[in-house]
C-alpha cells in the first residue's frame, strides 16, 4: 500500500470529536462517587442527630462549603488533564484557595480564644475517626473518578491521579461532614484539609499506575 493509500484509509470515516464527552464523564463520576460517599457515611456512620439547630447548620455549611469549594476547583481541573497536554493548561493556585481561606478563618478563630481552649478546638474528640473515614470513604468515589478520566487520554498521570484524589478526597470530606460533630474551624482545617491531602497525595503516587494507557 501507498504511503497516500495508507492516509486515505485512515482518515476515512474518521468523526468529529466531541469535546463535551470528558466533562460529560467527569460530570457523572462525581455525581456517582457523590452518591456512593454519602450512602456510605449513612449507613457505616450515621448522621448526626442535632442538625436542626441554628448552630450546628451554620458550622456544617462552614464544612461543605470549604469540601464544596476543593471538589469543585479540582474537578474543572481535572477535566483538563484529562485530556492530552492538558496539564498546560492547569495551575493549582485556584485548588489551593479553600485551603487558604480555611486556614485564615481557623487563625482568626484562635486568635480570639483563649489558649487554654486551642488544644481542645483544635484535636475535638473525633480526630482519630476522622483522620481514618475520610481516605475509606474516598475510595469508590477515587476509583469512579479514575475510570472516568481512563476514558479520555491524560498525558500528565502523576498530576491527574493528585487531581483525581483531591477530587475524592473533597466529596468524602462533604459526607463525613453530616456524621462529624466537631465543629471548630482549626479542627477543619487541620484534620479535613489533612485528609484531603493525604488523598491527594496517595492518588499522585497511584495515578501512574492506574491511568497508563
């Protein structure tokens, strides 16, 4: 066959790409490992039984909205690392302004407790859980996550999988959120941002293995 054969043949029937599909399916996972997290803090953890109080509504939003704000920042991220030479097109800077700004609240919470109280508010009394349910519970929404990006072409695999575990890491932390009843913001930010990263940090050492082509 002809070198010009050969082109026409390949190029024949060759459709137009649609560049809806990986935001179609990173869309979806999210959705699906959303689902998942939540069941699962239901059923192995319970949901905290005093969220009709103005308080306790107001600190729980505190919490997911600062898992709310990881998730999604990583999550438009992640749909573009997806793709190949995507990781051009990513800068982590808009990922880590959640963290920032928790962080900032909690000092500001401190700053105006007394410091006999920073321990306290700081460790709460579900350390220990939430350190361990927050990875657990990431573990179907990362491995939904992961299958969704495996159907796109990721060139950059260690920074997709820190992407796809922030990702997880984010919508575990939303779940947990219902179960947690430790509401001080340095516990926040210590213990969910922790979690988070740890995730992160365990989805870019997995991510070479799991989305090579």
């Amino acid at each position: 066959m002809k070198t010009d054969e050969l082109i026409s043949a390949l190029s024949a029937g060759v459709e137009p790409v649609n560049r809806r599909q990986v935001n179609r399916s990173v869309g979806t996972a999210l959705v699906v490992g959303m689902a998942v997290a939540i069941g699962v803090t239901f059923l192995a953890l319970g949901v905290r039984t005093d969220l009709t109080t103005p308080r306790t509504l107001i600190f729980l939003f505190l919490k997911i909205a600062f898992a709310f704000g990881t998730t999604g920042a990583a999550a438009v991220y992640l749909a573009r690392l997806a793709r190949p030479g995507g990781e051009r097109r990513v800068s982590p800077g808009l990922a880590a302004l959640p963290f920032v700004a928790i962080l900032v609240l909690a000092g500001i919470s401190l700053g105006q407790a007394p410091s006999s109280h920073w321990d306290r508010m700081v460790m709460g009394d579900q350390w220990l859980e939430c350190l361990i349910s927050i990875p657990i519970i990431a573990i179907v929404p990362f491995a939904v996550v992961i299958w969704a990006v495996r159907q796109a072409a990721p060139t950059n695999l260690v920074r997709t999988g820190a992407f796809s575990g922030l990702v997880a890491g984010g919508m575990s932390a939303m779940a947990y959120a219902l179960h947690c009843t430790d509401d001080s913001l340095p516990f926040v930010a210590l213990w969910y941002g922790g979690t988070i990263v740890l995730c992160t940090l365990a989805g870019a050492l997995l991510g070479p293995r799991l989305l090579r082509w």
